[in-house]
C-alpha cells in the first residue's frame, strides 16, 4: 500500500529541520561520540517532544500522522519559524491552533497602505471580528475606532452593543446576521479559543436577538456584497464591499468599501473624506485608547 505523498514530505521536512539544530544549543550532553549526521538524532528530538523514539521515527517515516499537540511541540522542539510551523500543520492536514491571548495587530506596511487610500473606506478585521487596522475614511463613516477601547472594538460587538452601528445600517438585521454567521464560521475552525467564547457569552448574556441568531448556526465565508447606510453627515450610501486575504496572517482580512464612479454614493464618499480631513480622526497608526 503506497504512502500518503503528504506525511512523506512531512517525515523529510522534519528531518531537514532536525539536521540544522546544533544539540549544545538546545542543551543536550555531549556523549563524546562522533555523529555520523549533523544536527540532532531521532531520539533527541523524540526526549525533548516527550514521546518514544519508535512514534517518532514512525513519524519521519510517513508512517504515522501526529496530533496537533505534538505538531505544536515538535514545532518548539525544532525551533521553527512561523512560515516553517505553517507548512508543518499543512502537510498534517491540521488546523494551527489559535494564538491564545496573543494581540492582533496590522503591519506597518499594511497600515500605509490603508492611510494611502484616501478616499477607500477600508479596515483590517480579525478572527473574532477585531478591528485591527483601519484609515481616517473608515473612522469617518463608521466609528471613530481609535477612541474606542481595544477590548471592546469588535465588528460583531459594536453592532450589538453601539446604538450609533444601529441607526448607521439601514439593514442592520442582515448585517448583524451576516456577521454573526461569519463569527459562527471562525468559531468552528477555532473551537478552544477562549477569548471567542468569552465574546458570545457575554453578548449572549446581554442580547436577546444575538442569542436567537447565534443558536441558528448559520455560516458564511467573509467574501462580498453590498449594505445601505444612513450616515449622520452626508446622507445614504449604497456601498459595495469586498475582502482581501491578508497573506501576513491568515487570520486577518481586508474589508474594501466602494461605489460605482459617478453615483452618488461616491459623490458622497468623497465628501466624507473632505470632512474627515477636517476632523480630529485616527487612523489605526496613531490611534490612541480612552
């Protein structure tokens, strides 16, 4: 019976990896033999991984697929860098699994290229539906997010809990839903995140309609479409959006706003922006937290 292609390269990525290790860094005796390969042996990496030499060897044989837990472990083991951690979780077929408590925060590259998009209302949202990034256009005809604590600038959280988000969406219910949906699908790909399920209990406590609509268990991919907004300075918009993969994190996407040359609701973008320029706004760069 032939071997999985995938645990094949799996097993020799290990063994590449293994082979650049020097074993007095990672503090293991010199047993004054020579060694007839560089970098660590396979029962080396298997003592620091806490598993037998007989798993491991299998491992880097392809003939065995490890848990995530190990892949995670192996991964400290072996010192990988973050490109290196993803391509062994890949090869696994397994899910990274989230970064805990760990910030989210956008590139100083991605962020210029936001505050150069001066008539684009766009943000950067995270898997919870963290407002990570954004420009002075998107302050302008959303909320102002740099006067929002961190804690709580969450896209789902903010139409829930900010009245303002309600009265901005002329169809808040689809809206809201949609984005729900789209929280359901993060929830799935990370079941264990504790600062997720702290997020739907605590807005499960607090609203009834988030509590009926997360209990549907609808799902949606965060892709494109079109909203209706009532904005306080210049009026309706109708505004398509559209997200892109943010390839620094995965876990992180673009949301672009637009309207068709010509229509009003570009007319009326541009005269946001003329507004925006005018007004105490940040943009995620220099934003500052009350």
């Amino acid at each position: 019976m032939s071997r999985d292609p995938h645990l094949n390269e799996l097993g020799e990525f290990l063994k590449a990896r293994r082979a650049e290790l020097n074993p007095a860094e990672l503090g293991l005796p010199d047993s004054g033999q020579q060694r007839r390969v560089p970098g660590l042996r396979r029962e080396e990496v298997a003592v620091l991984a806490v598993v037998s030499t007989d798993y491991y060897t299998r491992i880097e044989q392809g003939r065995l697929q490890p848990s995530a837990p190990l892949l995670a472990e192996l991964a400290r083991v072996l010192r990988l860098n973050e490109d290196q951690r993803a391509y062994l979780f890949e090869l696994a077929g397994k899910n990274l699994p989230p970064r805990g408590s760990e910030r989210q925060q956008v590139t100083p590259q991605l962020q210029r290229m936001l505050d150069d998009l001066t008539t684009t209302p766009a943000f950067v949202i995270g898997r919870r539906t963290e407002v990570v990034g954004w420009n002075r256009l998107a302050a302008a005809l959303f909320a102002d997010f740099g006067q929002i604590p961190e804690t709580e600038r969450l896209y789902v959280r903010l139409l829930i809990t900010d009245p303002a988000m309600r009265r901005l969406y002329a169809d808040w219910d689809e809206v809201t839903r949609l984005a729900i949906a789209q929280l359901r699908m993060e929830n799935a790909r990370y079941p264990d995140d504790p600062r997720l399920t702290t997020l739907v209990d605590e807005l499960s406590a607090r609203d009834a309609q988030f509590r009926q609509w997360w209990a549907a268990r609808d799902v949606a991919l965060r892709t494109a479409g079109t909203k209706r907004l009532r904005h306080p300075v210049v009026g309706d918009l109708t505004l398509d959006w559209h997200t892109l993969a943010c390839t620094t994190d995965p876990d992180q996407h673009i949301v672009v706003w637009t309207a068709p040359p010509g229509s009003p609701s570009h007319d009326g973008l541009r005269l946001l922006a003329s507004w925006a320029a005018d007004q105490n706004l940040t943009a995620s760069g220099s934003a500052t937290t009350r």
